[in-house]
C-alpha cells in the first residue's frame, strides 16, 4: 500500500462489504467519491495534504470496485453510491461534512448532495459531466465528439499529454490499477434518481466545480452547461490537466479545495 495513504477497513453495510480509509481525528470530515476507472487508493496526492490541513479524510471502493463486495443476503443490488455514502456516514457517525467527487465521483456526489443536502457543509465536483439526463447535454456531447475517442485506451482519454510525456511511471501505475479497479462483471451504479437540470437547481449547498483544460471527457465548456444550474456555485478552470486532474496537477487542485472548504 502507498505510504501515503491510510491503512484501509471494512463497514458492513446494507447490501455491500465497504472498504473505506480514514485518516480519522478530530477535524472536519472531508469524502472523496473517486472516478470510474479508480478506487479510494486513488488519493495518494490529497490524503497527507487534506489531512495536514486539519481535516479527517475518508475515501471509499464504491460497491464492486476496489475491495469492497456486494453482499446480497444484506441488502438489494445494485444499489447506488449515494445511498452507501449515506449508510456509511451513518456508521460512523459523521457530523455534517464535505463532500468531493471527481468525473464518476461528481455524478454521486451531486446525487447525494441533491438527496441529503442538509448533512453537508460543502460540495466539490472536478472533471465531470454530472451524467445528466437532458437532450441539451447530450447533443453537446454529440457536438464535441471525436471520431474513435472511445476505442482509445483509458490513458490516452482520462490523463492529458502534458502528464503522460512527463510522467511515463506514473502513468503505467495508473494504468496497471485502472485494469483492475471495478472487479469482473461488477453491475455499474446509476444513480438514486437520474440527475437534472432541476434536480441540482434545489441544491442549496455552496459548491465550487473544478474543470480542466485539456480534459476531453468533460471538458469545460461542457461542464459550465450544467454548472450554471446549481444557485451557489465558484467555478476554477486549471489549465494543462486533463481528466485526471487531482493527479496530474495535484498543488493547484489541492490548493483550490483547500481555500473553498476553509470558508465553508
């Protein structure tokens, strides 16, 4: 395990066996939802920097990705990761507390935030399309489509180049831990209630989105078409980053969130 990160448990929960880390301690808890194509190791950058800063940082594997097993006998299936954030808070007792989701992780940290508004203090979405369900996104996304993009390997869609030329070990850690992060013929999590235009315009939580410049799956003219809706949102473009951005430009991400909770 990298050193960087804290040492991992299970929580039993209705329908799933959850891994999660926390950094525990006293401070406000900050939740980090990861992407698809990671899991709660995914963090190595923001663990030791969020938790330096005063915060109890908690990640976990979404149900069927990482360590975390769907439990059958114990609940439905496939379940959502709103609704395991939830009984997970619930386990321990969290007080009111941040949330952060980036790409995937946006979809559920905006499905929870829509749901359970009142258990948190503040909301970060980075380099994510929200996943939401309106014609006006999907022809944008139309619009922007590259012929092929989805045929290429997820290094080449989810890390911009600037990261890949300098970082070639990085790149094939990432690579050799997305092969394996969401576990064979794992069911993928929709979320509670699709999410809209309207279903987000009730979020009352402050919000700040997190685009990246050379990210080509939510790039940020995509993203503002759906952060415009939220009544309370900053909004911070971080250039020379692509999808993965919490890796590739790990000070000025870390930075960026720090200085948004600190006020909230």
């Amino acid at each position: 395990m990298t050193a960087t990160l804290p040492e991992g448990r299970f929580a039993s929960l209705p329908g799933v066996r959850l891994f999660y880390r926390d950094s525990g301690g006293d401070g406000p808890p900050l939740v980090l939802l990861h992407a698809n194509t990671g899991t709660s190791a995914s963090w190595p950058d923001q663990f030791p920097a969020f938790a330096a800063a005063g915060f109890r940082v908690i990640a976990f594997d979404r149900r069927g990705w990482g360590q975390s097993l769907a439990d059958p006998a114990s609940g439905p299936q496939p379940g959502s990761v709103a609704e395991d954030l939830a009984a997970l808070a619930e386990h321990l007792r969290l007080p009111e507390f941040h949330l952060l989701g980036v790409a995937g992780g946006g979809f559920a940290a905006l499905d929870y935030a829509a749901w359970r508004q009142e258990r948190l203090r503040s909301l970060v979405v980075a380099a994510s399309t929200g996943s939401f369900a309106e014609p006006e996104m999907e022809q944008l996304s139309r619009n922007i489509a590259i012929p092929g993009f989805r045929e290429l390997p997820e290094t080449f869609r989810e890390i911009g180049p600037s990261f890949r030329a300098e970082h070639p070990a990085r790149v094939a850690a990432w690579h050799a831990a997305e092969q394996v992060a969401r576990q064979p013929g794992a069911t993928p999590l929709s979320p509670r209630t699709p999410n809209t235009f309207a279903k987000v315009s009730a979020i009352r939580t402050p919000v700040l989105a997190i685009a990246a410049s050379a990210d080509l799956l939510a790039p940020p003219a995509l993203m503002r078409r759906w952060v415009r809706h939220l009544p309370q949102a900053e909004w911070l473009t971080i250039a020379d980053a692509g999808h993965s951005v919490p890796m590739e430009q790990p000070e000025i991400f870390n930075t960026a969130v720090l200085t948004f909770l600190r006020k909230h």
